[in-house]
C-alpha cells in the first residue's frame, strides 16, 4: 500500500523514485537523497509521512544531483524557521517566514542562478509551496492551525 502511495506522489510531484522516511534511514550512508515534503498517506491518518527522491549513490553524485540537494535542503531548513514561529503563535515572524520561503521558492523555480539545475523539479517545489500554504495560511487569518 505504501509503496503504491509513493508511486502516486511521484506523479504529482513529477519526480521518481519516491522512497519515505523509514526507507531514507536505511539507504542515507549509500545514497544521495532529497527530501521533498512531509504528508500523511492516505490509509495512514495517524501519523506524517516524510516524502524523499532517492538521485543516485553518493559516489556516483554529479554538480546539478549535489545542487538540487542543496536547494531543498536550505527549503527544509527555511520550513523549521515557519514551523518554529507557527508554534510560537508569532503571525508577524510567521508570515515573513513565509514570504522568504516563496522568494526562495520562485528564484529556484525560475531556472536562473541556482535554480538553473532544478528545472525536473518545479512541479515539486510547487506542491511543496501549495502544501505548506495549506498549512500555515489558516493562522495568518487567525484560524486553527490545520496541517
């Protein structure tokens, strides 16, 4: 079931192979992999799911597989600085937070600069962005925090 919903992600995020969290633990020391989002499975409501692309053996890694690494790990970096002032209650931190995290987002998206190796990624930088609006959007507005 959950390999099927892995399958499922890839083509939403335009990515494969898509392995998650637990595999990542087993595979990390051998293979390059990104993390691209945390969801929670259908079937599996009880707990989130990290989501990552397994690119390649570490040995075999090339300039653009180190560099879209990079990108997404400084977008996962970016997300704890959200997450951190969504738990705070702090909106005005939170929606900066946010907007830095769009910028950052559309830089890469545009293929330019650094984001010249990510072009098979923007589909995924971009349910990544929807997600994390979906998310975090609510307490902006002063609703509950649903994610």
């Amino acid at each position: 079931n959950v390999a099927n919903r892995m399958e499922q992600l890839g083509k939403v995020y335009n990515v494969t192979p898509l392995i998650t969290g637990q595999v990542y633990s087993a595979v990390k020391q051998t293979f390059l992999c990104v993390w691209l989002d945390t969801v929670v499975l259908r079937g599996h409501k009880q707990h989130r799911t990290r989501v990552y692309q397994l690119l390649c053996r570490h040995e075999d890694a090339t300039q653009r597989e180190l560099s879209v690494a990079q990108a997404f790990a400084a977008l996962q970096r970016m997300l704890g600085e959200v997450e951190g002032h969504a738990r705070e209650g702090c909106r005005g931190r939170l929606q900066l937070a946010l907007g830095q995290f769009d910028s950052h987002v559309e830089r890469l998206a545009s293929g330019q600069g650094e984001g010249a190796y990510l072009a098979g990624h923007v589909a995924a930088l971009r349910v990544l962005q929807a997600n994390t609006h979906r998310c975090y959007d609510n307490l902006l507005v002063g609703r509950s925090f649903e994610c």
